[in-house]
C-alpha cells in the first residue's frame, strides 16, 4: 500500500473551507436545494431538512430542529434511524415527549429494534412513563421479521463472517515462506471474490440490505453500516467492483442508502485507486486523528477542488463539507476533553456517518517533513470548536 499517496489523497476538509466557513454559515436556509434535482424530489427535501436540523443543533435550538425533522419525515416514509433518533432527543429537550410516539414505532416496527438495541443509543431514562409503556406495547405486539428481510440478513452475515475469518487467518500467521504468503494472497482475493458476486446476488434476489430488510443493528457492538464498510473494503479490490458500485447508487437513489454511507463508501474506493474519479470524492472523511489530537486533512486544496466536493456532496443530500467538519469535531473534541461530564451521557451526533480516519503520528510527521510542510497549520483550534459550539447543551 502506498501510504504517501493515501495521506495525499486522505479528504478530511481542507483550509479554504475552514477560513471561509463564517461567511458561507449566513447562507440562507433554502440555499442546499440548488443541486438536488439530481435526487428525487422528495428526497431532496427530505434531505434538505435534515441538513438544516442538523446545523439548528450545532446551534442547540432544538425547537427549530424538532421542526425541521418533522418536515423532513414528511417526505420519505421510513426516514434514516439516525435522523428519527435525532428528532426523538429534540423532542424530550423541548418537553414535547408525546411527539416521540409515532417516532418510537417507526424504530421498532420499521427498523426491526428490540428494546434491547433501541436502548443502546436512547438510554430508558430519558423518556417519560408513557413513552416507556409505549415502547414495551411495542415489543408486546411485536412481530418476527420477513422471511426475505431474513435470509437477506443471514447471507450477509455469512459473507462477513467469513471475510473476516480468512482475514484474521492470514494476520495470525508468521515465518511463513514467501511462496505461502503468495498463495494465500490469491486464496483470500478469490474469498473476497465469490463473496462480492454472492453479495450482489443477494440484493438483486431480496434487495439491499437497508434499515426496513435487515435492521439497524448487527449486533449490540456493530451496526449494519460498520459492517458493509468492512466488506467494502475487501470488495473494491476485486472484479465485481463495478456492478457494485452500481447497486450502491441505485439504493442510494431509492432512498435505502444513507448518502454519508455512499459517500464514505466511494471515499475509501476513491482513497485505494490509481485512477481517480472526481465525482467519486465527496471528502465524507472530516477530520484526521493523529498522535492525539485532531486536524483538518492532509492533502494538496485548491478553490476548484472545494467546489467539486460541495458540488458532489450537495448532489447525493449531504451538507457542505465545511459545516459538517465542525459538527464532527465539536463531538469529538468535547468527548476527548470533557470525559468526566460525559459519564452516564451521551452527545447528539450532527454528522451521520462521517468518517474519522486514525493515522500513525510517526508517519504522518515522517510525510510533513519529506514535503517540507507545517502539521501546526492543520491543528484543528480546539478552544474555538468547543465555545462556539456549547457542546455541552447537546448532552443527554
């Protein structure tokens, strides 16, 4: 693996975007519909809303946020978990807990959660007695899930098991000759292989594995997004990837891709390829995390570059890159700074999905020095994050 040319190609923000973020902040609220004709029209409201309920709680005004969520669920009939879990936390901090009722059911009838999974990231205190009760008629009358939504869901995770099983084989192993190490190279590229036209087969047979088929949860430590982007990892290097990239737009367009998942998708694609395509760089990767602390990307900007990746991003419903950065780094930041305050709490996440990619600090100074660049100059300003985002209010 070339890692020179990964750290150039890492899209993590870059500093027009972070210089320019204060004026770009006052657009007004309508000004993300220009490029989503691109999507369904439904969609891209949808989108739209979610977006700007997002910025309404890096600001903590979680009235308008609850608002804009409304809005939004009235344009897609069974929105991301991410948003309606959103709009739930919104709706217990503007004391509206009885808004939460129709939300409850779309998580646990729609998105197949037990209360067992819906607790994990909705902790049982946070709601009143008669969401509570709510929640427990829910599992009462809860029925098992689909035979297609369960055979779908028990192909994949044997395709996972198993490129995890033939990866974990191959690190185990050690003072093996160079003819063994050849060979098994070529074993588990034929894995990966047959486990992708599997895969593919799958959806064209029960269709992709969205909330609705197979739930939101893998287990109690993974959910179902972490586990297509492992097996996006080993798929990209084999002969399926274009047909795969065609199942991932087509669940995109129809809604059952959550565009931060399709872009971190295409990022790691664009990251591992010689020939790069630029509608594939949608930078979902925000921040770097290297020897501690936290910075803006580490590659080569220009202006024409910010607008492409504004340009794709807003294209597939994602806010722009600059807005987004600050979200994730106002959790981040606060989470790594204010450990005490976080016991027994949690943090509303803004940005779904957003990747934060962890390099080795040797290596990346080792890089910074070979091409004579300042790592100072892309530290992100902690104090700044954290006091114009009150992350604190986003506790809960």
């Amino acid at each position: 693996m070339n890692y020179q040319y990964i750290l150039r190609t890492l899209v993590v923000g870059f500093l027009f975007l972070y210089t320019h973020s204060c004026s770009n902040a006052q657009q007004p609220r309508g000004f993300l519909t220009g490029e989503y004709s691109k999507l369904d029209p439904n969609l891209s409201i949808y989108f739209k809303f979610v977006n700007l309920a997002a910025r309404d709680i890096y600001n903590n005004d979680f009235i308008t946020a609850a608002c804009d969520y409304e809005e939004a669920f009235k344009h897609k009939a069974n929105p991301f978990y991410v948003d309606v879990r959103n709009a739930i936390i919104a709706n217990i901090k503007n004391g509206s807990p009885a808004k939460n009722l129709p939300l409850l059911k779309i998580l646990m009838v729609y998105k197949h959660l037990d209360t067992a999974y819906l607790f994990l990231d909705l902790p049982k205190r946070i709601f009143d007695r008669n969401c509570l009760d709510y929640i427990f008629q829910l599992q009462t009358n809860k029925s098992s899930k689909n035979n297609i939504s369960g055979k779908l869901a028990a192909g994949i995770r044997h395709i996972y098991v198993l490129g995890q099983e033939t990866m974990n084989a191959y690190n185990t192993g050690s003072g093996r000759s160079s003819f063994t190490q050849d060979s098994l190279k070529k074993a588990i590229a034929n894995v990966h292989e047959q486990n992708a036209v599997e895969f593919i087969r799958l959806c064209n047979q029960y269709g992709f594995p969205s909330e609705e088929r197979v739930g939101v949860y893998y287990d109690k430590e993974l959910p179902w997004a972490d586990v297509l982007y492992n097996l996006w990892t080993f798929f990209i290097h084999t002969d399926q990837k274009e047909k795969l990239f065609e199942l991932l737009e087509k669940a995109r367009r129809a809604g059952d891709l959550h565009p931060s998942q399709y872009a971190s998708l295409l990022d790691l694609e664009f990251q591992n390829s010689r020939g790069l395509r630029k509608e594939c760089n949608f930078m979902n990767t925000t921040v770097v995390l290297s020897g501690g602390k936290l910075y803006r990307p580490f590659v080569y900007y220009s202006d024409s570059l910010m607008r492409n990746v504004n340009t794709n991003r807003v294209s597939i419903g994602l806010d722009s890159f600059h807005v987004v950065q600050k979200q994730v780094a106002c959790v981040q930041l606060y989470e790594k700074y204010h450990a005490d305050e976080m016991k027994g709490k949690k943090i509303v996440r803004m940005a779904q999905y957003a990747s934060i990619e962890a390099l080795d600090i040797g290596f990346v100074k080792w890089a910074f020095d070979k091409d004579k660049q300042d790592i100072t100059k892309y530290e992100l300003n902690v104090k700044k994050i954290l006091d114009e985002g009150n992350c604190a209010e986003k506790l809960y």
